[in-house]
C-alpha cells in the first residue's frame, strides 16, 4: 500500500523536471453546452432568461484545461457550490487527435 502525503504526486516519480513546473497556474474551464444566438436575442436577454443549451441535464459536461479538452465529468453540489467530478479522462491519443 502506498501511503501519499500532502503534495507528493506518484506519475512525478522518476520525472525530476517535472517537479519544477508544479506551480504553475493553469486555466481550467467546464462547458456545460452551448447555443447560438442573434445579437436580438441575446440584448433581449433580462434577469431570470433562461438560455437553452444543446446538452441534456444528465450529459457530461467537458472539461478543459487551457482550452484542450482533457476530461468529462458530472457536476455536483457540496454546500451549496458547484463542482465537477471527473469521471472520464481522455487518452493521449484522444488529445493528440483533437489537436488536428
């Protein structure tokens, strides 16, 4: 059994470079659909409009991580706050072809 502490990362292992670039800020984003609208519709929009999203209430949203789609997960609620929990990663070889 491998007991982890705060902080140690076990794929780090063995990877000395990789300990450098622990810190540095990423921008992590999670589209839960989209739509398209007419710039009418969109400066009819008030308090309490509703927009529709091309995805179902049960999809997976995607989440991304500097704009590359790295994982899908399912949105949950912990003390009345959003979050998303991952429930797929996509492989590499997924990443490397949604870079074409």
């Amino acid at each position: 059994m491998n007991n982890l502490q705060p902080g140690q990362y076990p794929a780090a292992e063995g990877r000395g470079n990789l300990k450098l670039i622990m810190d540095v800020p990423l921008q992590v984003s999670v589209e839960l659909g989209s739509t398209k609208m007419r710039i009418k519709e969109i400066l009819e929009l008030g308090v309490g409009s509703v927009i529709e999203l091309d995805k179902l209430a049960s999809d997976p949203v995607d989440v991304y991580v500097n704009g590359r789609l790295i994982a899908r997960g399912e949105v949950v609620v912990i003390d009345e706050t959003f979050g998303i929990k991952i429930t797929d990663i996509i492989s590499p070889i997924e990443r490397v072809t949604n870079l074409q």
